[in-house]
C-alpha cells in the first residue's frame, strides 16, 4: 500500500495532481454499464486517498512560501488575509504556526 510519505517523495505537486486526476476520472467514470473503463481496485482506491493528502501538504507548504514572499515583497497581513479569504489575524496565525512547525523539535533547553 502506498503511503502519503511514500508518494510525497514519488510525486511533485503537479505529478501527483495528474495521477490523483487520472485515478479519480477512473472512479467516477467506471460503471457497469462502461466495460472500457475498469473500477478502482483496493490498492488504487488506497493510492487516491493517500494522494489527497499528498495534495494538500505540497499546497499547504506552498501557500506559506507564497506568504512568506508577498511579506518580503512588501504585501501586509491584511492583504495577505484577503488572498487567503480569511481575516489579517488569522493569516498571520497560521503563517506563525507553520513557521514554528518548522522549528527543529530536538533543540536541548540550555536550563538542564
């Protein structure tokens, strides 16, 4: 079974958006009546689900570069809030949160 790790080193955002794309058309279009088109098997139904969340970290990561740019091209959290459609304080909240889940989580506290 292909894991979202796993196919988050296979795939660019854009490979994956193709193969999600490719197997997602299969499973809406694969019906009794359409002999051509074979449904989703197990391990691809697997595969489609594991490249949602492949999608969306790739996006999410993306967006905070994009944050990051438009703040040091000189774009304000208001502004950056209304391209996100969310308010000032809350893109500056999430761009904070990502920022410190960046933030190396074995740092020694210096106090020990």
């Amino acid at each position: 079974m292909a894991t979202p790790a796993e196919l988050e080193r296979r795939y660019t955002l854009l490979t994956a958006v193709g193969r999600y794309d490719a197997l997602r058309t299969r499973e809406v279009l694969a019906a009794p009546d359409e002999p051509d088109i074979k449904p989703l098997g197990r391990e691809e139904c697997l595969e489609l689900l594991a490249l949602g969340e492949v999608i969306a970290k790739k996006a999410a990561y993306g967006q905070q570069l994009s944050v990051r740019a438009a703040r040091e091209a000189g774009a304000s959290w208001a502004d950056i809030g209304a391209a996100l459609d969310v308010d000032e304080e809350t893109a500056r909240r999430l761009h904070e949160r990502w920022l410190e889940g960046r933030q190396p989580r074995d740092v020694v506290d210096s106090s020990d």
